[in-house]
C-alpha cells in the first residue's frame, strides 16, 4: 500500500514538473513572438521612412530586371553622344510583361556582375508580380522575410546553447533590435539573405555536434540546400561555412566519428560543386576578378593589425553602439571570472574528457567567427560593415553565452547579467532610435525629387568623372526628364558635346569632384542660357546621407 501511493506521489510530481516545464516553454515563446513582433514593426517603420536609395540597391533592381542590360552604363552607351529617353532608365528598374521571370536573364546579368545570382532571383520574382512598376517594398519585404527566419534560427539555436527559453531571447533581442540589424533589413541587397543561412547553417551544425548516434538523411539533406543557398548568395559565406566546417571535421576526427565524418564531408563538397554547377561564373569570378582581388589583397603588404583597428572603429561606430558597449564590458568581465574560476578546475583534465565537457557547437562557432572575420579584415577591398554584418547574430549569441557561463560563477550572477542585458539593449535602443542612427534611409532624396518634379518633362544633362556607375542612383530622378544625357569628361567635354536648349529649362547633375564654375561657364557657352539656380544636392554613392552631386536649373 505504501508503494502504491509512493508511486502515485512520483507521479503527481512528474507531471507538476513537466506542467511547469512546458508552462516555461510556453511562456518563452510568447515573449519570443512579442519580440519578433515589436522588432519587425521597428524594421517596417525605418522602411516607411526610407526616401532614397545607396546606388547598389537600384543597381540590384537592375541585375535583377532589366533584360539582359546588366549595368546602366552597358554596351558604351554614356559614351555615345546621344540622349536616352526616361524609358531607358524605368525599363532598368522595372519588369515588362515580356520580361517577367526571365531567369536566364539574371543570370547572365550576374555573371557580368560579382555576385552569385540567388538574392537577385528572388527580387526578380517578386517584380515580376508587379509588372511595370517599382517600390522599396518589394525588397524590403523579402529582407523581413529572411530577417525573421533568422531570429527564429538564432533563437532555436541558443536555446540548443542555453537549455533555457529565457536566457535564449537574448541573442534574438540584442541583435534584432540593434540598429545595424534593422538598418540591413531596409537595405535592398543580400546582406540578411546571407545572415540567414549563417544562422541556419549553425543550427545545423550545433545540432549535429550535440546529436550522439547517426544522423538522418533528410538532416543531410537540409545542410545541402542551407549551404547551397549559402553559396548562391554570397562569396564570403565560402568563408565562414569553411572554418565552420573544418572546425566540425576536426572534432569529429577526435571523436572517431568516422562515418558522419565521411557522410558530413561529402555533403558540403556536394553543395559545393552543385553551386558551381547551378552558376559556373562562381568559377570566373574566384580565379579572375573578386577572388583574384581578394588573393591579391590578402598578400599584399598591408598592414593586418591596422586594418583590425580600423575594423575595431568601424565595429564600434555600427554595431557597439551606445550603451551596447556595456555587454561588451560586461562579457569582459565574464571572461575574466572563467580564467579565474573554470580553467583552474580543468588543469588536470585530458583533451577527451575536456571535449566531454564543453560544448562543440559553441566551440565550433567561435573558430567560425574569429577565423571568419581575420580572413575578411585582411581581403575585404574597403573598410565596411557589409562585410561582417551576416555574422553579427552569431557574434551576439557568442557574447550572451560568454556572459552568461561566466557570470552563472557568480551568487545571482545570471540574474544580474540578464538585467544588465536587458537595460543596456534598452539604452542603445532608445539613444540609436532617438538620434536617429537608422542607415540607408537617405532622407535628402526626397527633397531632390520633390523639386525635380518641378522641372517635369525638362531636357536633363548629368556630367560625371568617370563615375558612369553612379547614374545610376538618379534612375527614378532621371524618369521625370524628356530626354537625358550622361556625359563623361573623360570621354569628351561638355563644350564638344550636343546640348539641346529648346526646353524652358535645362537641369543639369554636376559631380562634386569637378570645377562647378568651370563646368556652368562651358554650359552657359554652349547653350545660350543665361541664369541658373541650385535646386539640391544628389547623394546616394556613399553609405551615409553623403552629398556627392551638385543639381541645377539653367533658363
């Protein structure tokens, strides 16, 4: 009788354990939802808000739809002394009836161009919905898409890391609400593509590294595609999927795992060579243009801890924003605790039994990011935050679990360290937020092309220096004009040009790296007109709210 209501007790608090559990597990994901939620409504707001365009999102529509034209200036055609009509500029951006889901078009457009074709696939199915028209969100929309997926992965991930639906919300909150973060999501390139199969690529394999038996095909089978995606969207995640997978390969090799080894190895070569098949120009571009920069780059006598310092500003400026700076403090802190109070408990411990102890995943993850980002400061051509954005998620998750190891050490240690998390999110929210740090918005644009039209069905000239690429940030400006011209001085100068004069007005778009006076005298000599007046500054080349181009009315 005893044992019976022994066993009925034992199992009243088996099931009020699990009850307990799975209320957690609930109330995890709520908070999680909430949160995706509020950081989605802050993304579609900076979106609202976004008035202009950085010159490679307009030239991204343009790879993506115009008709096998891959750049704006193809063929020669600014070097012509002829006048484009505005349909040149919105058959550019924009997909016709005839045109619509012409993948091989993007395709050879991107072969032309340094990107593999997949991101530019995808806004070129979503345009080819809309015929005949443009807008921000039908990039902007597919970024929410893969920034979601990412948060999701990022928070199934760390709770893989965690073991605990509370302390899992943290990466997800640190990096989803970091201004940078939503700054990418507005961007129309393929930035938070390649974050996303980042973070599905490391939820793979921290479920792979944790899983103690054989794995199943279909795993396979998704860590083909995830990689292939990966592959087919950016050339530097080549880079982060190799070291995360040497650091994989290498741990199983200690632990003998001779099978998944084989199998695992075979997967990602197969991934491999199927971009390579799916898009051959991967080939040519790693042999001859960005991969020979890149090797060229990377031998080159350039000073490596230089560039880390310059990267160290840039990560400082765009990610450690404001009281973000404080987890960074704070992770230092842990660092600190783990030196003094973990690896004194393992000094007598084998290699196999720390690998035992530790998590693979993790460790795997930080060889990833840390080889990731020596690799990218010494081959990357310009000092930018581009390049490691797509492992920032990784990079928050990394911190959090630091702190989070490291101050657990501690009497009310993770306690504390989730309410310094959550005050210093908070404080580099509302100070990035309220001074406005959200990028590529380009608020100028709007004044310009409120004041063009003004200027409706006026002839437009736009006189550059060698700049041919950057008329293309002006291509929905230019759709206002009858006709345009683009003319290059180093190709010919304004005064051995044809310069029509028979509108009321000429609007005239001068590189700010030329002699303004120099240039509106030559223009006043060749056309007759005797007045101007400046009408706005043109921006959009640079990654800031940059002004780059002088923009004026001649009568």
């Amino acid at each position: 009788m005893n044992a019976e209501v022994l066993n009925k007790v034992k199992g009243y608090m088996w099931k009020f354990r699990k009850s307990k559990q799975e209320k957690r597990i609930q109330w995890g994901v709520g908070i999680f939802l909430i949160v995706l939620f509020v950081q989605t409504m802050l993304v579609v707001s900076a979106g609202i808000h976004k008035e202009g365009y950085f010159v490679d999102e307009l030239w991204a529509y343009g790879l993506a739809n115009s008709y096998y034209h891959p750049h704006v200036y193809s063929e020669g055609i600014f070097e012509k002394d002829e006048y484009l009509s505005p349909d040149y500029f919105k058959d550019y951006l924009e997909v016709s009836k005839e045109d619509a889901f012409q993948y091989d078009s993007v395709f050879y457009n991107q072969s032309m161009d340094s990107h593999p074709p997949l991101f530019y696939c995808v806004l070129h199915t979503v345009c080819s919905l809309f015929l005949n028209s443009f807008s921000k969100w039908y990039g902007i929309i597919p970024n929410i898409i893969y920034f979601t997926i990412a948060r999701i992965g990022l928070y199934l991930l760390s709770k893989k890391i965690f073991h605990n639906e509370y302390m899992a919300l943290f990466p997800v909150i640190c990096w989803g609400f970091s201004i940078q973060a939503v700054s990418y999501a507005i961007l129309i390139r393929m930035y938070m593509l390649f974050a996303m199969f980042v973070v599905l690529d490391s939820l793979l394999h921290q479920k792979y590294l944790s899983y103690q038996g054989k794995w199943e095909t279909k795993y396979y089978i998704i860590l083909f595609f995830v990689n292939l995606g990966g592959f087919l969207t950016q050339y530097y995640y080549y880079i982060f999927a190799f070291f995360l997978s040497a650091s994989t390969a290498i741990l199983l090799m200690v632990k003998k795992q001779w099978i998944n080894l084989l199998k695992y190895c075979g997967t990602m070569l197969l991934s491999v060579i199927s971009a390579l098949v799916i898009f051959p120009g991967i080939i040519h571009t790693f042999l001859y243009e960005r991969g020979a920069e890149a090797l060229n780059n990377f031998s080159s006598g350039r000073s490596w801890l230089e560039l880390l310092d310059n990267y160290l500003r840039n990560f400082h400026e765009k990610m450690v924003y404001g009281a973000n700076k404080w987890i960074i403090i704070l992770s230092l802190f842990a660092v600190c605790i783990l030196l003094i109070k973990g690896i004194l408990s393992h000094l007598n411990t084998t290699v196999r039994e720390l690998l035992h102890r530790i998590n693979l995943g993790v460790l795997s993850l930080w060889i990833a990011f840390f080889a990731y980002m020596a690799v990218m400061i010494k081959i990357a051509p310009y000092i930018a935050d581009r390049y490691y954005f797509s492992v920032t998620p990784i990079f928050w998750l990394l911190i959090v679990h630091l702190i989070y190891i490291g101050m657990s050490k501690l009497k009310y240690g993770v306690l504390s360290s989730v309410i310094i998390l959550s005050m210093c999110t908070l404080g580099s929210l509302i100070q990035g937020y309220g001074e406005g740090k959200v990028m590529y918005q380009y608020p100028s644009q709007l004044d310009n092309m409120n004041q063009i039209k003004n200027f409706k069905g006026s002839s437009c000239i736009y006189i550059t220096n060698g700049k041919q690429y950057a008329a293309a940030v002006h291509a929905l400006e230019f759709q206002n004009f009858s006709e345009i011209k683009i003319i290059d001085i180093n190709c010919r100068s304004v005064l051995d040009t044809e310069i029509h004069n028979e509108s009321s007005f000429l609007v005239v778009y001068i590189d700010d790296t030329l002699n303004q006076e120099e240039i509106i005298a030559q223009i006043f000599q060749k056309t007759g007109y005797r007045q101007y007046l400046s009408i706005g500054r043109g921006s959009g080349i640079g990654w800031e709210d940059e002004q780059e181009v002088y923009i004026y009315a001649f009568r």
